[in-house]
C-alpha cells in the first residue's frame, strides 16, 4: 500500500493535551503507523459509515476517516473509550 497523508482535524490538539503523557507517544506511533497502513489490524470499521474508522490503543480510541482517492487519513478525535462515542 502507497504511503498517506494524516490530516489532523477538529479536537485533536486538544484531545492531547487531556491525556496522560505516558499514553501519548504510543498514541502518536499509532496514528503515524496509519500512513503506511491505515487499515490495522486494531482497527474497525464503525456503524452506520462508510469510511469511519476506530483505532483501538489500549483504553483509548482514535477516530478517523480514510479518503482512498485523495491518498489522506483524516484524525478526528483521540479520547477515552467511555467519551468517544459522545460527539
């Protein structure tokens, strides 16, 4: 697979800044692993969408979507489980 690009958006930054530091390189090692695959096998689909993804690390989930035509992943939100699927 071509390698792509991650797009930070939306709460990202400050999703980050809420976590604790030791969870964050690990965190940070998963979304750049996207580029190259951003199909995981941690990753699963979610419900009801056609190119939203969840990305398991540990107690902590990312959310992103994967635009094939244009070569991008798009990282929306990293949070806790119990908040993730509040917004």
């Amino acid at each position: 697979m071509g390698s792509y690009k991650i797009e930070p958006r939306g709460s990202l930054e400050h999703d980050l800044r809420k976590i604790d530091r030791q969870f964050i390189p690990k965190i940070l090692d998963a979304i750049g692993g996207l580029a190259d695959n951003p199909f995981p096998v941690q990753s699963r689909k979610m419900k009801g969408s056609e190119t939203s993804y969840r990305l398991r690390i540990g107690d902590y989930r990312v959310i992103y979507q994967v635009d094939t035509e244009n070569k991008a992943v798009v990282i929306y939100h990293v949070r806790l489980r119990k908040d993730v699927y509040k917004w």
